[in-house]
C-alpha cells in the first residue's frame, strides 16, 4: 500500500519506478537487491533509451500522436 503525504509517495521498496519533475528532470528508481522482471527490464531499456537518444524521442512522439487522433 503506497504511504501519501504533503511532500510525495512512498513506495515499496521492491518496486521499480520511472519519475518526472516539473522541471522535466527524470529519474529511475530501481529496486535493491532484486532480478528485474520482463517488464521492468523493458522500461529500463526505453528509459535508457530516451535519455540518450534524440531521435528515439521523436519517433515515440511520432507514435503516440498518431494513436491519440
């Protein structure tokens, strides 16, 4: 069960997590001691992927604009 309070959310600790701040700074919280799961290897991947590579962004842009119309 997540804790809530006026400065943010607590989370499990064997739980992976992907955050972005208003200021659009991004952090990946990873689990200690853990083998990650399928899923969660993947989004380590994109996350990876997304801080390195420009045009990775611009396709997945491309991608999800063409899904919302």
């Amino acid at each position: 069960m997540n804790a809530h309070s006026d400065t943010g959310t607590v989370i499990e600790a064997d739980t992976l997590a992907v955050t972005v701040g208003p200021d659009g700074d991004c952090a990946l919280l990873l689990p200690e001691d853990q083998d990650l799961s399928e899923a969660a290897m993947a989004l380590v991947a994109v996350f990876m992927r997304l801080e390195s590579d420009p045009e990775f962004v611009a396709e997945q842009r491309e991608w999800l604009s063409a899904r919302s119309n």
